[in-house]
C-alpha cells in the first residue's frame, strides 16, 4: 500500500471519523471503500445502457420487432 495525504473539509472530516468510530472502522478502510464504490459504478455508468436491462420479455414478438425497434422502444412519434 502507499501513504496518501487527503485533506477533508472540517465538517466531512468529524463525520467520517463518526462513522468509522461507529463501523468500527478506519478511516483508510472508509476512504478506500468508498473509492472502490465509485469506481465500481463509474464503471457500470460507461456500460451500454441496452445489455443493462434485465428485463426478459416472455411470449410472441413481432416480426418487424428489429426494423421498428424504435418504435417498440421510444414510442410511435405520431
């Protein structure tokens, strides 16, 4: 690991200090994790928003489904 200087504002400082008394914590452990988080969804931010959806559509699609997709997506303009 390697020694990093942060500088808080007063007021995140006595917060972070709370809760890493309450979690039993460090504050490294805190600050460490939060930035795992942060990267973690910046980097589901940047995935296509299409392979993100989990939703399974059950049943008979149309057969114009993939040249009107669209259509079935956004809404008939009209």
């Amino acid at each position: 690991m390697h020694r990093t200087t942060i500088m808080f504002p007063e007021d995140l400082k006595i917060k972070v200090e709370e809760y890493s008394r309450r979690k039993g914590l460090s504050m490294g452990e805190i600050v460490r994790e939060a930035v795992k988080d942060l990267l973690a969804r910046q980097n589901e931010d940047q995935k296509d928003s299409f392979f993100s959806d989990n939703t399974i559509y059950k049943g008979d699609t149309p057969k114009e489904l993939s040249a009107d997709h669209d259509k079935y997506l956004y809404g008939d303009p009209s």
